[in-house]
C-alpha cells in the first residue's frame, strides 16, 4: 500500500502551476487570465501547505513551525480575494467602455 508524501503533493502544486501559467499566456479572454492567476495561486497554497504537513527537518523543535504555513495561506487567500475584486473591477469597466474583455484590446491602459 502506497502512501501520500510530501513529493505527491509537490508534484500535484507543480502541476497546477504549470497548468495556470499556460492559461495565463496563452488565453486572450480576460476572466481566464484571472481564473489561471488563481490557480496558481492555490498552487503555492498547496506547497505551503505541503511544507507545513512535512517539515524539511524531522527532530527540530516545533517553535509554531506547523503554523506557519498556514498563515502564509491565509494571506495569500486574502490577496487572492482582493487581487480578484480589483481585476473583475476594471474588467466590467472596460467592458463597458469597449464592449469587449479580449485582454489583446486592453491598450488604453498603456499611457
């Protein structure tokens, strides 16, 4: 019987990273640039957690060492949540203004 370790997770993190980073270069609609950036983000929250479960040095005396992951999470998700509400913002603004969220007809934001 095989069990879950720290590398499985990693792998599966690495994985969705990749995977949101794809959707973030290669896609033009801009909802599922925002929805790749989350992605990735749960990505770096699965690997905080993953060190957090599995600490790197086994007999090291536990001084909040397992919680320390996660808080690094919950400040990401809370970035996460504002990084979302910003950018739907601005989305529905330009929407309105150009009738389009194609992120390649985003120039007037240049100057």
């Amino acid at each position: 019987m095989m069990t879950i370790g720290p590398v499985h997770y990693l792998v599966l993190g690495a994985i969705l990273f990749t995977l949101g980073a794809a959707g973030v270069v290669l896609r033009r609609n801009a909802v599922v640039v925002l929805m790749s950036v989350e992605l990735m983000l749960n990505a770096v929250n699965l690997t905080f957690l993953a060190f957090s479960r599995f600490p790197l040095v086994q007999n090291a005396p536990m001084q909040g060492g397992i919680l320390q992951g996660h808080v690094a999470v919950f400040f990401v998700i809370a970035t996460a949540a504002a990084e979302a509400a910003v950018g739907l913002a601005i989305i529905i603004a330009v929407f309105r203004s150009r009738t389009s969220i194609n992120v390649d007809e985003f120039d007037s934001l240049k100057f």
